[in-house]
C-alpha cells in the first residue's frame, strides 16, 4: 500500500479534509472560487490566494463581483489594475466589473452601433469584457490566478462564455450578410474610420474568439483549472452545490474541492436549545454532503463569533483551510483562561507600578 493510499484511507474513516490538494498541485494556473450568495466566497478565495502566494512565485486574486467586496475582506481599495496587497511581495488583487463595457470602440458612434448590435446577442457584451481581460490578465505572467466570482448563476453564465461568443459571431455574420453594406454606411455617417468599421468590428470579435479558445482549452483541463465549491450545511447550498457540480461537469471544468463554511461545533458548553437544534440540522446535511462528494475533499469551517475582515483575521482563518479545525476542549481552555489570568495579573501589576510612579512624581512636584 502507497503512502498515498493510506492518506485516502485514513479520508475515508475520518472524512476530514483541506485545500491542501489544491496548495500541491503545482501545475495550476486558474482557481475559481464560487457558490451562493453570502456563503463565505470572498473570505475563501482571499485566504486562498494568502496561502497560495506562500507557495507560488506570484498570486492574482480577481473579483469578478459587481458588488466587489476583496476591498472589505482585505481593507484596501483594489481597481481594474492589479494592486500589491499591503503587507505582501507576490499577492496582488484586482476588481473588475464584468457588466460594463468600457473597451470597445473608441468613438461614440461605434459605441451606439456595437451596443445595438450587442443587444441583438444577449451575453455578448459580458463576454466580450471578460475576454478582454483574460487576454490581459494572460499577458501579466501570474503563476496562479483566483476568481472571487459573483454567485452562482452569474458564474456559470461566464463560463458559457466560448459558446456566448460563437452564437454571436454567427449573429454579426448572418447580419452583415442580410445587410450588406448598410453597417459600413452607417459607420461612414458617423464619420468613423475604416478602423473602426464593420471588418475591424469582425476582426476584434474573431480576435477574441482566439483567445477565448486559448482560454477555454485551459479552463478545461484538469492539470490548469479548478472550481472550488462553497456551501453552508443547509438544504438550499447543498442543493445549490449540486446542481453547481452538475453545471461544471456539463462544462468539463474540474471540481474536486467543496468548502463548507458556518459549521456549528460542538464544544461541550452549548447549552442554547436554539443552537443545539441548529447544529442538529446542519449535521443532517452534513452527512449528506459527505455522502454525495465522497470522492471531494471536503474541508469544514467553523462559524466564528465575529466577521472575517484584515489580513491578520484572514491569516489566523486560513489555519482551518489546511488543518481541520478541532474545537476547544475544557482542558484547552482551561489552559486559555490561566494564560489569560497570568496576562492580566502581569498588566495590572504593570498599571499598579505605573500609578505609583505617577503619584510620587505628584508629590515631589
Ligand atoms: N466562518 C465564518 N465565521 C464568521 N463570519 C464569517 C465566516 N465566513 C465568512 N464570514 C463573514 O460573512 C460575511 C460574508 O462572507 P463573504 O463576503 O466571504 O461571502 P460571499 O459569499 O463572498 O458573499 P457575496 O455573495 O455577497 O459575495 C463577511 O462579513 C465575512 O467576514
Ligand atoms: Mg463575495
């Protein structure tokens, strides 16, 4: 039996997972972070993209959110261009708005007559600026890039992209040929150059039709790409979570990986009926996940009393992404608590000292 084998058996009796795997594998170059909404994305991406630059010469973290919230989780303000992440030499992160469309066309002629064609392609302009900045983000040699995407819906929608882009260049095909000539005498009416005509228009669009299936190929191999799915141990996340795997299967991009954030741990003094009942239903679906991704690494999170903002929250979370999270035993926290009291009797031995000094500086003054 191969040391491996046993680690799998080990998986198997005790299904205690990380993101280990993912921190291994060398070889890969796109990390997508996705699932409900609220479940834990943004946090699981950025700490990802934390311990992926301990490992990689260099890590993107990319939000492609329209409510971007990296800028919460790391408490800096990112933009469409990478920006170092402070405290880091490799980590850089990057917002972008995958709605809006601020690259095509350079007149405003061209932007009406692109936004009217667009509008006869559902999909077209969306894909259309993600190409644009895969192509971009291609050009910048990152060894590792993560996608905080939006929730789920949307994401899949991206990934559709290759197919989004191949309908609508059939469309502005069948178009110039019903047409003819009408495009290019509209274009010479706003006084646009050829540069901007028609053939250029065609031309951008079988452009990015290349990259796209540069990028699509790399998307679909395992080696390159991996989705990470994150859920919480409720019926609508297990349930969004399938059907998310489902999605990506029928796409052919790999998912081995599943994060379950918000678990509620049993560490003996819960004694709200509240919580006992809550964590009771969130074992139920516990097993359930544990049962129908038997073949993932399954990792869990504990839910904690206070959000998960700042590099150093982020930092001290990311020890769960690795190791599995064991809660606090009486003994560990009584050992806590008389670190806690000695701590504490040092500081007021400190301010009692302090105050003394204070008060004989009083009286010789
Ligand atoms: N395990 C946890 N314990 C406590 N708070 C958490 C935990 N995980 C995430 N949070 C907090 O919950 C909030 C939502 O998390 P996050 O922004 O990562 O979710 P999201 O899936 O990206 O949401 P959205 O769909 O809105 O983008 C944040 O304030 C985050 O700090
Ligand atoms: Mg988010």
């Amino acid at each position: 039996m191969t040391e491996e084998d046993q680690d799998q058996d080990q998986e198997l009796e005790i299904p205690e997972g990380s993101v280990r795997n993912i921190l291994e594998q060398d070889s890969l170059k796109w990390v997508f972070v996705g699932g409900k909404g609220g479940v834990g994305k943004t946090t699981c991406s950025s700490i990802l993209s934390i311990l992926l630059a301990e490992v990689r010469p260099s890590v993107l973290i990319i939000s492609t959110d329209p409510a971007h919230n990296l800028s919460d989780a790391f408490q800096q303000r990112f933009t469409k261009t990478p920006t170092l992440v402070n405290g880091f030499s490799n980590l850089y992160a990057m917002e972008v708005d995958p709605t809006v469309e601020e690259e095509m066309g350079s007149t405003e002629g061209m932007d009406s007559l692109f936004s009217e064609l667009a509008n006869a392609i559902p999909g077209i302009d969306e894909a259309m600026s993600f190409a644009e900045m895969l192509k971009l983000v291609q050009t910048m040699d990152y060894s590792c890039i993560v996608f905080d995407t939006a929730p789920t819906g949307h994401t899949l929608r991206l990934l559709q992209f290759p197919s989004t882009l191949e309908k609508g260049l059939d469309k502005m095909m069948s178009l110039k040929n019903k047409f003819g000539g009408m495009i290019n005498q509209m274009t010479r009416l706003f006084g646009i150059d050829d540069e901007f005509g028609e053939d250029a228009l065609l031309g951008r669009l079988e452009g990015m039709k290349d990259v796209i299936e540069r990028v699509n190929k790399q998307f679909k191999d395992p080696d390159l790409t991996t989705f990470v799915c994150v859920c919480i141990p409720e019926f609508l996340s297990l349930y969004e979570t399938e059907r998310l795997v489902q999605e990506l299967t029928k796409f052919e991009i790999d998912t081995h990986n599943i994060i379950i954030n918000q678990v509620l741990y049993d560490d003996e003094d819960v004694e709200s009926k509240l919580l006992r009942a809550r964590m009771r239903m969130q074992q139920k679906y516990l097993d359930q996940f544990y049962m129908l991704y038997d073949d993932f690494h399954i990792t869990k999170l504990p839910l904690l009393p206070e959000e998960v903002t700042g590099i150093e929250a982020l930092k001290a979370f990311s020890q769960h992404f690795v190791t599995p999270y064991q809660p606090s035993t009486s003994r560990d926290r009584v050992e806590d608590l008389e670190r806690r009291v000695s701590t504490l009797r040092q500081q007021l031995q400190e301010a009692e000292a302090e105050l003394e000094r204070l008060r004989k500086g009083k009286q010789v003054a």
